[in-house]
C-alpha cells in the first residue's frame, strides 16, 4: 500500500529542527510535521523567507508551534552559533532532518574555504549534526534523517588530496559527490550509533524527480549549463510535486518501521510512493573512512557518540 502523509504518526510533544524549513522539500516536511504536532525548528538563511513560510505553516495548522534559527550552512561559525542557540532552548531534539542544500552551483568557495555544494550540502551539516547530537541522544528515539539524491549516483568517494576538485572543477560532479557524502555520513552515522548502544538512528532519504525551488535556484545561479536550464524546464511539466517529493524524507523521519542506516525514496526512482531503496552504491566502507577523517579534518570538528552505559 501506498504511504501518504496520513501514516504519518501524531508528533506531540515532539521537536524536529529542520534545515532548509523556509522553502521546497524543507517547508512541505515542517509544514507536515507541523500539522501532526512537532514543535517545529526552522534553520534558514533567509529570514524573511522563513517569516513567509512560517506564515503559511500557520494558514494550514492555526495551533502550529513554530520556531525560528538564522543558519547559513556555507559559514561554520553561523552554524555553531545556530547550534548553540537550539541547544539554550531545547534538551532534546527527537528528529534532526539534513535537508538544506544546493545544487550545480558554479565554481566557489565558502567564507571557510571549501568548495560551496560539499562546504554547504556536507561539511555545513556535519558540523551542525555535531553539535547537536547530545540533544538527539537525550530522545527516547531521536532520529537523524540526511537528504540525498539520485545526483550520488554520479558521484565518487572523496580524494583526500583533492576534495574540492580543483582544476577540474565539474558543478554536477561536485553535487554528485556532496550528495554521495550525503548518503555515506548517514550510514557512517547510524553505524556509530550502533557500536555506542543509542537508541537513535540515522536513515536518509531522497525525493526523486520533484519540481522543488532547488531547481530554479540551479538554473538561476548559472552552474548547471544546458542540463540545469533543460532540467528545470522540465522537472515543472513533469515532476512530483513537492509535499509529494517530501514523502521519503518523511518516512524516513517518523515511520515507527523504519531500520537506522536505510536509505528512503519513490518507488520508480524518479516517481512514486517513498519505500526503501535498496543500498546498491559499491565503496561505502571506503567512503565513509575517508569521509569521517576528511570532515574531521577540514571542520576541526569531531563526530563524538558517547557509549551508552
């Protein structure tokens, strides 16, 4: 059977901080959330846009809890302000969603130096993740749910000595390889929950073919070339829409079945009703080991899960 935003389980007395809450994917999963009882944090960039959406969130659920953080998850020290600030006001976070991200972004860097789609899509939620997890752990069943795409099928395992491809800088490589480091911190994530006895779990999800703002933002910014322009054209005529698109991520966040390190998305890739996708990416292992040592590295900042006792 099909599962729609009615399988969705009451949330009350819930809290789920969601990046990227302001637009897309993000606001059509707080806006769900929302309407099922979770206090709802929003971390945006664009306040203005988050007033908007937290505007509309209220429009559908007049008795919506709704919350606002500045993040902007380019800058490390804008996302461990943002932590910080969640942390002073909430104990426990029961569902922290990695959605925010970019995509096909022409050739830059953050304020920190790394490049914008693995600085921003990866590194940014790393640090963010970091930060937050002993609030996730201190929920009877918190979860941690990371945005991925089909775009991880054209990506690679990170090159410790070229992270940021320089000199050979691709914009739909880059993506291809911040969302395949998506979907390895995820699992990577959930594996270490597991060796620390947690009862938190780290799943991922993706939303298939879905005619979100991501892609008008793409073709806008000039990265994705002919692709971008052809894709956003397209993906408007075609596409699932967005609360539609949000379904995985969605499930992946509150069904009580769900399995810690599974990856969520349409049935037919593309389209359909989010189930569990098989995990068929070759080089996990080796993606994850480079991955947790260059994150580390790059952020100075360590992904530390206590053992339980």
């Amino acid at each position: 059977m099909s599962w729609s935003e009615k399988d969705i389980p009451r949330q009350d007395g819930r809290v789920a901080v969601v990046t990227g809450g302001n637009g897309g994917l993000g606001l059509a999963t707080a806006t769900a959330l929302s309407s099922k009882g979770a206090h709802v944090v929003i971390g945006a960039r664009n306040i203005d846009k988050a007033n908007h959406a937290t505007t509309a969130i209220l429009a559908q659920t007049p008795s919506a809890s709704i919350e606002i953080v500045p993040l902007d998850l380019s800058s490390q020290e804008s996302v461990q302000a943002a932590a910080a600030r969640v942390l002073e006001q909430h104990d426990r976070i029961d569902l922290l969603i990695n959605n925010a991200g970019v995509m096909a972004t022409p050739e830059g860097r953050t304020v920190d130096g790394f490049e914008t789609q693995l600085g921003t899509n990866h590194l940014g939620h790393w640090t963010w993740t970091a930060d937050l997890l002993p609030a996730v752990l201190a929920a009877d069943s918190g979860r941690v749910v990371t945005v991925t795409s089909v775009a991880r099928h054209q990506g690679r395992n990170l090159d410790p000595a070229d992270p940021f491809l320089a000199g050979t800088y691709s914009a739909w490589r880059a993506y291809g390889n911040s969302k395949l480091a998506n979907l390895h911190f995820a699992i990577g994530l959930n594996r270490l929950f597991v060796e620390a006895g947690a009862r938190a779990k780290s799943l991922s999800g993706h939303p298939g073919w879905t005619d979100s703002d991501l892609q008008t933002t793409t073709h806008q910014a000039g990265g994705g070339g002919v692709f971008g322009a052809l894709g956003g054209y397209t993906t408007r005529f075609f596409g699932m829409s967005v609360p539609r698109g949000a379904l995985s991520q969605l499930r992946a966040a509150t069904d009580p079945a769900a399995v810690g390190g599974t990856l969520y998305g349409p049935t037919f890739a593309g389209f359909g009703s989010p189930v569990r996708r098989p995990l068929i990416r070759p080089g996990t292992d080796e993606g994850i080991r480079r991955l947790w040592a260059l994150s580390e590295e790059l952020t100075g900042v360590p992904m530390a899960v206590a053992h339980v006792r």
